[in-house]
C-alpha cells in the first residue's frame, strides 16, 4: 500500500462499505444467516471478491466507511460466520493502518465515518489480537491528543480547514460537530465500545465523562422541537437539526445509550430515553426523511428505533420502529430502483433526484439489513459498524 493511501487520499466516487460491493456483500450475508438454504452465501463471497479487488486496483485512502480500512472490517466481520480462512487476511489492512496512526495520526479527523473513531472500531472488530488493542489504544490517545479540556467538559473543534465546502458558509470560522457520523457522538460511542471490549478503559472513561458533560450542556431549550443541535460554535445559533442516524436526535440518543450500558450511567442512559422518546414522537414533515435509506432515512429510522426498544422496552421507540418501517415499505416502488427502493439526492439548485442506489448506507443493502434485523432472530451484529450496538 503506498503512502498516499497513509495519508488518506480517497478516491471521489468508490466507497467499497458505504456504497459499494463490501455494503452488499454485507447484506447477503445476513440474508444468509436469515435464509441458510437459498445459497445466499455465494453472493456474498462475490461481494467480497469485488470489494477486494476494488482496493486492489484503485487507491483508497482508510476511511471507515469509504476506504480500505472498511474492507478490512468486512473481512473480519465475516470470518466464521460465513468463511473460515487459514491466515488472517485483514493483516496488510492492519498493519497499513497502523503505520498511518503512527505517521499521519494527529491529522485525521476524530469522527466515526472518516477519522479515529471508525480506525477505532475497525480495531475493535479485530479484538483480541494483540496489534488490534494496541490499535485501538493509540486511538484513544489520539483522541486525548485532540480534545480540548475545559472544567471537566471535553470535546473537538473541527477548524475551518475541515468543514466540508457545502457548510463552508455557515461555518466558517469551524463548528463543533453534534452528529454521530461526523461528530462528537461518534467519538462518544466508540469510547464506549472500547470500554466494553476493555481497551484503555480508564482512559476511555476519564474522555468519554467529560465529553457526555460537555454534550449535555448543548441541549436546546426545553420547548424546542428537538433535544441537540446539529452544529455548535462561533456565529452558530444552535437550532434543531433532522431525524436521522446520521445527525439529530435518534443517533445521539443511540450513542448516549451505548455509552449508558457500556459505563454503568443509569443518568446517561435516562437522557437517551428522553432524546428518544421525543424524536419518536415526530413523524412526517418536521422529520426531513425524503426516502428509505439507513442514513437519513426511514429504514435507519426504524431499525434505531427497533435497538433502542430491544434496550430499554420502551413502548414509544417500538410504535416509532414499527411506523417507520412501514413508512420503509410504503417507499418501495416494485418494479423501480434497486428492489423498488430509490434514493433522494439533490442537485446545485436543490432539486430532488431520484437515483438507483444498491449501497448500504444509502441504499437498498442497508434498507434490506434494517429489515432482515426486524423480522429475523438473527443478531444484527452488523450495526456495530453504525454505532448501535457494541
């Protein structure tokens, strides 16, 4: 692997797990799971060989979600439960990212979907390998490297530089990040994963403490339609953000729940109960929810939903699971899409696009996965990678 991929050069359109042959081979093999005599396993391994071939031939850089690194969870993920293999084959994934904390560390970013918090759970996956936990250790660090500290409170700035263009004009002097894909959430939940696996659990407590402190302190006025912002920061005002995993309520509330179990926070895992209790009580039209999609739309909403009832019995997130996946199956279109499904995009002027999308975190792979995870009693381990579940 060279040293662009170290540095993290990703290739624009090829995102192997969010969007590509990883996502679906990770769907074929919970179909598999769910239906062992239908021969769904070979297309998993299809999957899988393509997904390996794409790192092979393109240089990706080792976002989680989007890079080689997520590959690599795959290969893990799936090891025993659908091959067995007689070397470790995620080893040259492991030992590259390794080099990359070593070299390039205090550059990547802490969130989940392209920066520490998903090496950290790439780590953890490959738990109890001694290089993983050493791996997931120096993320920790990294993260400690990055925080900043203030009375007891700890949380990351995202400086200018690291604002996506698209969000350049309302933030730019920088932001703090509320959303579990590209924020502090994200950094909360796998602190909270990697406690519960016993990696650097006391200094994943002390960072994890301070930054549920500092989360807490931005709730929105009671009153407000919704629990956390989406953005905090200077020239920021702090307003209510939209129903998703991706960013609002549902996913912090699925992070603080995490954290609740993982750190024994019966107060932490009551404020995830509040948060999702509100955001289960939003349906259409405030919600933003345009299509099926695991990301932002109604089939993650479900399958949230659906996690936080199984934790808490709460008989709110189980009416809330079982309207938006019925509001899942009432986007399908037979005969359109990728199994009826379409995804929403939106071009320069705002317009809708509908678009075939067979991905898992936009697509009809992640649809399928929140739905199998419904009707099936197979564990839905595969949502580790999302933060729902250790």
């Amino acid at each position: 692997m060279t040293a662009d991929r170290l540095r993290g050069a990703e290739a624009p359109v090829v995102s192997p797990l969010a969007a590509g042959p990883a996502g679906i081979a990770l769907f074929f093999a919970y179909a598999h799971l769910a239906f062992p005599d239908r021969g769904l396993d070979d297309l998993c391994l299809q999957g899988l060989q393509e997904a390996l071939a794409t790192v092979s031939a393109i240089t990706l850089g080792p976002s989680l979600f989007s890079g080689f690194t997520g590959v690599g969870w795959l290969l893990r993920h799936l090891e025993d439960r659908i091959f067995e293999a007689e070397e470790d084959l995620g080893a040259e994934v492991e030992s590259t990212l390794l080099q990359g904390l070593a070299l390039y560390g205090k550059v990547w970013p802490v969130e989940l979907v392209a920066g520490l918090a998903g090496f950290g759970l790439y780590f953890l996956e490959r738990l109890p390998g001694e290089a993983a936990r050493q791996g997931a250790a120096q993320v920790i660090d990294l993260l400690a490297a990055k925080a900043e500290e203030e009375d007891g409170a700890i949380t990351w700035f995202t400086p200018p530089a690291g604002v996506p263009r698209s969000q350049r004009e309302m933030a730019p002097n920088g932001y703090y990040n509320l959303g579990l894909s590209h924020g502090i959430p994200g950094v909360i939940g796998f602190l909270a994963a990697a406690h519960h696996r016993g990696v650097a659990a006391a200094e994943a407590r002390r960072l994890a403490t301070g930054a549920v402190r500092w989360l807490l302190d931005q709730r929105l006025p009671a009153g407000s339609s919704g629990v956390f912002p989406g953005y905090a920061g200077p020239g920021i005002e702090p307003a209510p953000t939209r129903l998703a995993w991706c960013y609002g309520d549902p996913g912090v509330a699925a992070a603080l729940m995490l954290a609740g179990r993982s750190f024994g926070r019966e107060d932490w895992e009551r404020e995830a109960l509040v948060t999702a209790r509100l955001a289960a009580g939003h349906r259409e039209g405030v919600t933003g929810v345009d299509d099926a999609g695991l990301c932002h739309g109604a089939a993650g909403l479900g399958h949230i939903f659906h996690r936080l009832f199984r934790a808490t019995g709460d008989e709110s997130c189980r009416e809330a699971a079982v309207f938006w996946l019925e509001r899942t199956l009432a986007l399908r279109q037979p005969g359109l899409g990728v199994g009826g499904f379409r995804g929403a995009e939106y071009d320069d002027a705002g317009e809708r696009i509908w678009v075939d999308d067979p991905g898992l975190l936009t697509g009809a792979a992640g649809i399928g996965l929140a739905l199998l995870a419904a009707l099936s009693p197979v564990e839905p381990e595969w949502d580790r990678f999302l933060l729902l579940s250790a």
